[in-house]
C-alpha cells in the first residue's frame, strides 16, 4: 500500500469539512479526520494544511485533493510531498527502510500513525522552506544595519516581518506534535514501535530542534 502526504495549504477547515462531508470519519478531534474512502483506501486530513492517502489511486486522489481545497486556506503552490510504502508480513517485526515500512498487521491505528508521521515530514520541509526565507531576509537587514546604519523600509514593514517570523514558530510548535505520540502508540507495543521507527528514520526530532534553532536566531536578531 503506497502512503503519501501533500502541503496543500496553511490550515484546512476541518469543522466544516466534517458538517459537510457524507460519510462519518474514523478518527476526528480539532486537529485531524481519519475517512475511509473505499476498501483498503483511506485519506487523512491534518489541520495544519497536509493531506495524506492510503492505498488511493491517482485519479481518486487528484479529485479528492480538489476537493479539499475548497476548505482549504492560503494555498501552497510549491511541491510539498512524500511517500512510503507499506508492505504487510505476517510475524515480522517493524522493518522501516528508506522508503518502505514492513509492519505484521495493518489497522486503521497503524495506517494513522503512519500516515501522521509522513505528514509531519512534509510539514517540516515546508516551514524549513518558510524559515530559510526568513533567515536570508534577516542576515539581509544585519548587514544593512552594519554598512549603512539604518534599514530600507518602514516601521510597519519591519513590524510585520517580524509578526511572521512569530507566527511561523508558533505553527511549528502548535501544529507538530513531533514529541507527542497519539494515545494509541503508548497503549499498544506494536504501534509504539512503529511510532519510534518512523520517527527515528526521517529524523523527524533533530529535523524539528534545526526549523525551532533557525527561528530563535532570527528572533533574537529581530
């Protein structure tokens, strides 16, 4: 089964995409919709701004993603992706390669955590994209300060690049639970092991500490 997760945009309205929406989710709270779309397919929505699917064909996937934009706001026109396949072995152990996970059962808990930590991953290349373009933009306005004793640009300009360098670290630490394994991992041994294979495999802890470095430098230069 091949998982892939997209940034599609800053937030999506996942109240309103659940009112409106027919079929009832599997796994809902504020910050994520579990739907099962067919047999063996199922598609996630974080509220961050990332889609992922399971087992979902590309025509499906391409009309599903239409759809969702509709609920979502302030699309990402860059390509923010990544997948993995998951290949079922009944008794084997979690076996996570470059770009395959072997489990010994799937479940909709499984596919979910799975599915998170992709997501996360795609998450975090997006606002390390966001944070680089703001910390060339500081070192710009240092060596401003530092040659000419002054910056180009308004107060207002300066106060609003700062309110998004804020606004940015906010996100990554309220939208990225990188440290917070769902409840189910911490109840169950085998979605624990999984939960900690993909995390240490994208190195999704040192990945998240660089993005949080990058933007405390930018604060503190700000």
């Amino acid at each position: 089964m091949k998982v892939e997760a997209f940034q599609i945009a800053e937030e999506i309205d996942l109240k309103k995409f659940r009112a409106e929406y027919t079929t009832p989710p599997l796994i809902a709270n504020s910050s994520e919709l579990l739907y099962q779309h067919n047999e063996n397919q199922f598609f996630y929505l974080l509220s961050y701004g990332v889609v992922a699917f399971a087992g979902v064909d590309n025509l499906a996937e391409s009309a599903l993603l239409n759809f969702i934009r509709t609920y979502a706001k302030d699309h990402v026109t860059e390509d923010y992706r990544e997948d993995v396949a998951v290949n079922v072995k009944p008794g084997s152990g979690v076996i996570f390669d470059y770009n395959s996970i072997t489990i010994p059962e799937l479940s909709p808990n499984a596919l979910r955590l799975i599915m998170l930590n992709i997501a996360q991953s795609v998450a975090l290349d997006y606002y390390e994209a966001l944070s680089d373009e703001i910390l060339k933009n500081t070192k710009k306005m240092t060596r401003q300060l530092e040659q000419t004793g002054r910056l180009r640009g308004s107060q207002k300009e300066l106060m609003q690049f700062i309110g998004k360098t804020l606004s940015i670290k906010n996100s990554i630490v309220d939208d990225l639970y990188i440290f917070d394994a769902p409840d189910s991992a911490w109840e169950n041994e085998l979605l624990g092991r999984i939960d900690d294979a993909i995390k240490r495999t994208l190195d999704l802890r040192m990945r998240y500490r660089d993005r949080d470095d990058k933007l405390k430098i930018v604060h503190e230069d700000l």
